[in-house]
C-alpha cells in the first residue's frame, strides 16, 4: 500500500508539473475552423486566449505552418519535444516572438506606470523546420529570456536570429540545448544561429551543416560548449544516403587499411558537400565575444575574428572524409584576440593554422599539430613550442 502511495503521489507531481494550471492555453482546444487549411490561425487564437504574460501548450503532432506565427503579446511556448512546426508556404520566419518591450531603459514600466519585469519568459521543446520555405525562430525584445531544448530544421536565411528588426532592444537570452541542422539541399549560404545583440549566453548549441554555423555581430556574448560541423548534406548530384553510404564505407576502408590512393581520388572527384563551400564556424563580428569549450568541426573557416575574442579551450579539426582541401583554425582580422588552453589539429593536411597579422594575439598553452605544417606556423607566429 505505501509503495503504491508514493507512485500516486509521483504521478500526481508530474501532472502538477506538466499541466493542471502549468499553462493557459492548450492548442489541442483550438481545432481548425470552417476553410482553413493549416495550423497558424488556431495556433494564434491559442496565443491570444493565453494572454499577456501566459503560456501556450503544443502537445505532440505535425503543425502545418501557412501565415507566420508572431507573438507580441508576452506569451511563452512549451512545445512537446515530438510538436512540429513546419513550414508549409514562403515567409519570413515560422515563428517569430516579439516582446514588443522596449529595454533600452533600465525598466519597461506598465501603462499605470508600475514596473513590469517578468524574466523569465520561454520558448522550449519542439522542432521548428522552415523547410527550405522560411527561417525558423526569430526573437526580439526580451529581457532574460530562456530559449531550450528546441531543435531548427532547414533554415532559409537563418535558423535562429536573435534580432533588433523591430527596434527596441534584447539582452540576457539564456540558449540551451539549441539544435540546428539542415537536411535539405539549396540551403547553401544560411547561417544556424545569428546573434545581433549583447550580453547573452548560449550553452551546448549544435550547429550542424549551416553554411555559417553561428555568428555574433553583438558584443560580450558567452558561447560555452557549442559545436559547430558540416558535411551531412551530399555534394550536387549525390543523394542523401548515396553519401552517407559511401562515407560510412570509407570509415571501414580506412579502419582495415584498405583505403588506396585511387579510392581517394574517386572520392575527391565527388566533390565537397553543398554547405561547406565559404563555410565559417564561428563568425565573431562584434566584440569581447568569449568562445569556451567550443568545437569548430570542418569548414573553410574555423573563427572568423573582426574586432577580437577571446577563444578558450576550444578546437579546431577538418574531417578529410569531407573533401574539404581548404581549411583555416583561425582568420584574425582586427581586434585583441587571446587564445589559450585549445587544440588545432588538421586532418586532411592542407589547413592552416592563422591568417592575419598576428598583432595583438596573446597564444597561450595550445596544441596544434598536422595541416599544413600548423606546428611551424605556431612556433614562427607566436613562439610556440
């Protein structure tokens, strides 16, 4: 009896946790109405019944994405993790979530002049997929928003932008656990996540065959633990799992010593996959940018550094698998720029380690071996040994 009390007790907890007041609105409730054809206008009555400052729940299913869907109404999102977004015409983005607040004062204040500062607004679980048709997630306006858990599918323009499009201001997005990955082809040029503004934090984001994975045009922006690789998506005139076979059968080529000279030219002539052509991992733009623990996994360019950062036990590796024959760790092109703690390793023996003018770079305690003599560049630019 008490043993079955206390499996009562826990089942009643996680319904308290996951419903039962958890949010205000249910999209479930909202069925399409007379001549619709798709899921944006029930989904928006969800939003409005919600209200300001409330919470809309998806729960799992396929949702058929005809007008975007733009919150400016404060509402957060709690998504099912198996809840698709997906585009299903062209438009801007599939979700764009605005929080028509203007933040650039110390406080957003109530028409009765009261001080309003609820910050901890979400957007978590599900998948949104722009389907070659729309960018996916835009965000703006916000003050300590948590965006978590949700997963980016073929962005057009952009999987995640976190912008100031519509004026006013954003800071202190807390980005958890944001997965990006195209699985489409004639995406080539998108970027996976694209910060335009300051003082935010992204943890454990994956990047995954976006030609540029994540740039920052803001400034004093944490990036912790973030992997970003291509070369998933086939190169022109391959099917998706034609490539993946093949690749899957060079790994056991290779791993028995089967893999010859000529097997590798055949491979080259396949030529590079569609999205790592003007690849950049991480595009720093803005300023006092901190990259820790951060992967920058095949592309043409590893970290792009305009105005300096600082890149902390972070690595650089091409896969040669990928065909990829032009790869740099790291273009410095102005700006103070520390990096310490990381490894650069070349894999395909044609990458560089560094273009730039190697003035104002303090090298501190990294490890760098195979590409293109990446050791000697590092023992003649910095000293390293």
């Amino acid at each position: 009896m008490k043993r079955s009390l206390i499996a009562f007790a826990a089942a009643l907890a996680a319904v308290c946790a996951f419903g039962g007041g958890a949010w205000d609105a249910n999209v479930a409730d909202f069925p399409r109405l007379a001549g619709e054809k798709g899921d944006s206008a029930r989904i928006m009555r969800a939003v409005e019944k919600a209200g300001t400052d409330g919470v809309v729940w998806f729960p799992r299913g396929e949702y058929d994405i005809d007008a975007m869907l733009y919150v400016t109404n404060r509402c957060s999102l709690l998504l099912h993790s198996a809840a698709h977004l997906v585009a299903r015409a062209k438009m801007k983005y599939v979700l764009f979530w605005d929080g028509a607040a203007d933040y650039h004062a110390l406080s957003v204040y109530r028409p009765d002049g009261s001080v309003y500062d609820n910050a901890n607004l979400f957007i978590k679980g599900g998948d949104i997929d722009g389907k070659g048709l729309a960018s996916c997630l835009a965000i703006a306006n916000a003050h300590h928003f948590t965006l978590a858990d949700v997963t980016l599918h073929n962005g057009l323009v952009a999987g995640l932008c976190v912008t100031r499009e519509t004026g006013g201001h954003l800071y202190e997005l807390v980005a958890n656990n944001v997965y990006c990955k195209c699985t489409m082809s004639g995406l080539a040029g998108n970027v996976g996540i694209d910060c335009q503004v300051a003082d935010s934090h992204f943890t454990d984001c994956i990047v995954v065959d976006y030609t540029k994975g994540i740039r920052t045009a803001g400034g004093a922006n944490r990036f912790t633990r973030c992997h970003v690789w291509g070369g998933t998506v086939p190169p022109k005139g391959m099917g998706f799992r034609e490539w993946s076979d093949f690749y899957a059968r060079r790994k056991v080529l290779e791993a028995s010593g089967k893999w010859t000279a000529e097997e590798e030219r055949a491979a080259l002539a396949k030529g590079v996959p569609e999205m790592l052509p003007g690849s950049v991992a991480f595009e720093c733009i803005g300023d006092a940018n901190v990259f820790d623990g951060c992967y920058a996994d095949t592309a043409e360019i590893g970290y792009d550094v305009r105005r300096g950062a600082t890149i902390i036990n972070s690595g650089f590796y091409n896969n040669p698998r990928m065909n990829l024959r032009k790869s740099t760790a790291i273009v410095h092109r102005g700006g103070p720029l520390r990096v310490a703690f990381c490894r650069f390793s070349g894999g395909a023996k044609c990458e560089k380690l560094y273009e730039g003018g190697a003035k104002g770079v303090d090298w501190i305690a990294n490890s760098v071996d195979g590409g293109d003599g990446m050791a000697a560049d590092a023992a003649r630019l910095f000293g390293a040994r």
